[in-house]
C-alpha cells in the first residue's frame, strides 16, 4: 500500500510540473519574430560601398560585382563570411568589421530591390561556345552545366545559387579562378567545378553570362 501511494504521489507531482511548465512557456508567448529589413538604413550603410559598386549597386567597374538584385540571402552569407574570414578578401573584411547582422539584413534587402542593369557579352568569337558550357556543361570532362544551378537564364535560387546574369565578365572569370586555384574557399561545389576547367573555358562562359537576360 504504501509503494502504491508514493507512486501516486510522484504522478501527481510530475504531472503538476509538466503543467507549470507548460503555462510558463504560454506565458511567455512565442518567440518573436526577426525584425522586418529596414531598407532605409540598408541604403545609409550602403553608402560606405558606393565607391566600389554604385549607387544603385550596379558597379561599373568589371572587377567589382554587380550587387544590385541579387538574392538578400546569398548576399547575407557572402558579408558574413567576410567577416568570419571565410571568404578570405582583405578590402571586405575590413569593410564588414563593423557591420552587425542587422546591418547585413538592411544592406542586403536594400540591393535586392534595386533593379539591376543589364550586361553584354563582348566576345563574338566564343559566345556559341560559353553559351554551350552554361547550358550543357563539358560532359566528357564532367563539368556540370551551369544553368542547373543558376538557372537557364541566370536568375540563381534564393538562398541557394547567386544570381548571374549581367554579372561583369571579368569578376565572373576572377571567382572561378579564385575556385579553381584555392584562393575562395567558401563553396566546395564551385570549386570541385571550377577545378576542371582551362583559362579558356572560364573566360568563354564567363562572357556569355554577361550577356545574360
């Protein structure tokens, strides 16, 4: 007897317990959600940028990448891993070193919704064939093709894939290179691709994205 009415006195406190707990956490409510991207301050952070990528983010210098309309996301993680040193560039860390993640969210958000302006492929000679790596990859050297990533017309998928078209083709061709030879670090996919392929085929495909709509 005296078993079974300790175990109905551990019951009965376990369930009170769970009970407590339970009005505690509905007290607290849920948890609240990320603040909305203020697009105000992303535009005034962004102004310590403009010197390298526009006003509007759309850099009109071929070293420096477009930013304009590019996925927030993809952007997030790119600052992020600037500053964590992840993606290795010593002019971006130093330019992240301060920004928060808030910072990051409104800068990022900002660029996202302004529209970008469109490029132009500039090499006739190789555009059919940049055309064909994009599309169709080199299968005999088992290179993907890169639409399957960024899509046929190089829009990319958030949070996933970067957004290409229109990119300037000589900071294309810099990335893939920097994959290629260890320098960016930061997407192992792109460097397993990037690793198979000559100064050539980069350069071809690269111009062909400039041209991308």
């Amino acid at each position: 007897m005296k078993s079974i009415v300790s175990l109905l006195k551990s019951a009965t406190l376990a369930a009170t317990t769970s009970v407590f707990m339970v009005g505690t956490a509905l007290a607290a409510g849920p948890a609240p959600a990320a603040a909305k991207p203020d697009l105000a301050k992303g535009e005034a952070s962004f102004a310590m940028c403009v010197a390298c990528h526009a006003a509007d983010g759309n850099s009109t210098t071929p070293v420096n990448p477009k930013l304009s309309q590019q996925h927030p996301e993809y952007l997030i993680k790119q600052l992020q891993e600037f500053k964590s040193g992840k993606r290795a560039n010593a002019v971006m860390s130093g330019m992240v070193a301060g920004l928060s993640d808030d910072d990051m969210r409104n800068i990022a958000y900002w660029l996202a919704s302004k529209p970008a302006k469109p490029g132009f492929a500039k090499e006739k000679d190789t555009v059919a064939w940049g055309e064909r790596i994009y599309r169709g990859g080199i299968p005999d050297r088992q290179i993907a093709a890169c639409a399957s990533c960024h899509s046929p017309n190089g829009a990319g998928m958030p949070s996933q894939y970067p957004r290409l078209s229109g990119q300037h083709a000589d900071y294309t061709a810099s990335q893939l290179v920097q994959f290629r030879e260890g320098v960016r670090k930061n997407n192992l996919q792109m460097t397993q691709v990037a690793a198979k392929m000559n100064d050539r085929e980069i350069k071809a495909v690269s111009d062909y994205i400039a041209g991308l709509r």
